[in-house]
C-alpha cells in the first residue's frame, strides 16, 4: 500500500462497507486514458464518498454512457468550453477540455483534477483545484498525497496562495470522516 493511503487511512478511519471490484481496464478504456494508480487503490480502499461531506470523489465503477463521472466529466468540459475567452486559466494549463481531468468536487462547486501531464505517466499527474470563481491552484502531487495534505492541515503551508477559507468546511485535523457512497 503507497505512504499516501496508509497516511489517509491514519488520519480518517476506513468505511465498513464491503466494495465491489472495479474493471479498471473498462473504466480506462471508456475514458480514453489510464489512470492514476494511487486513484486506483484509494478507491479500492475507501471507495466512493466523501470526506466531511466537502470533498466528493467520483465513482468510477460507474464509468458508461450514463455515469456520473461522465456527467462530471461533460459539466466541467462543457464550462470550460463556455467561459473560454471570458475567464482566465493559468499559464499552465494549455487546453482545458483536454488536458484536465476530474476526481472529486465540493457542494460550493470547486472542482479538484488532474492535469494530465505528461498525459502516458498518470501516476506523475498534479492535483489542480479550481474554485467557484474560477481561481485556480496547482498543488505539485498526487491525489493521496493532496488528500493527507488538506486532512492533515498541512495544505496551508504547501499552497501559499491558496485562500485560508477554502477548506473551512472541513472538520477540525484528526476529526474528519469519510462516508461511503456514490453521492454525485
């Protein structure tokens, strides 16, 4: 098991349900792109949910023609392709629609990606946060190792930029939960 999910796993409490294996090459294959391995065995681990209900991640077991992670996946594409011109994206993210790829969201419609740089080394993706604004935030890690970062605290002193509120619906450091379920 990687550092990042055995560091999740002491910070929040693992869910008591039993989850059902995903078809990983399916779920790739309907996506067009392989996908992180740390995104892989957390959902393995933890499964789809939420952390203090403020940090949503995709289920990727549902991964078809009618899946949430598609609906996610086409509601961020097709804002993107809406405000393109209107709204300003970072130097560092070429072309949106192609280059970003959702994982999680909040109720306050922040989006948390991946870039998908360089696009056949997924397991060297960053995270990339935007918020309701369209403020955008690039933490240089994985998924788990973003994930320890804001449950632990630390995120504050690894994204100086990042707003002090933009996590304040989370619980207090070592009270966070995680519940279990498809809650797109």
């Amino acid at each position: 098991m990687s550092r990042y999910v055995e560091r999740l796993k002491s910070l929040v409490a693992l869910p008591e349900v039993s989850l059902p294996e995903v078809n990983w090459a399916e779920v790739e294959r309907f996506l067009g792109v392989t996908l992180p391995s740390d995104y892989k065995e957390f959902m393995e681990t933890y499964g789809p949910g939420a952390f203090d209900d403020e940090i949503i991640l995709v289920d990727p077991r549902s991964a078809s023609e009618d899946s949430h992670l598609l609906d996610l996946w086409k509601r961020e594409v097709d804002a993107f392709l809406f405000l393109k011109g209107k709204v300003s994206t970072p130097f560092w993210i070429s072309d949106p629609e192609r280059t970003l790829l959702p994982w999680a969201y909040t109720p306050n419609s922040d989006a948390f990606f991946w870039l998908m740089d360089p696009v056949e080394d997924p397991d060297q993706w960053p995270v990339v946060l935007r918020d309701e604004e369209f403020e955008w935030f690039y933490f240089p890690g994985s998924m788990t190792r973003f994930l320890v970062s804001v449950l632990s605290g630390d995120i504050y002193s690894e994204l100086d930029e990042i707003d002090p509120e933009f996590f304040v619906n989370l619980s207090p450091v070592g009270q966070s939960y995680f519940s279990p379920g498809d809650t797109v």
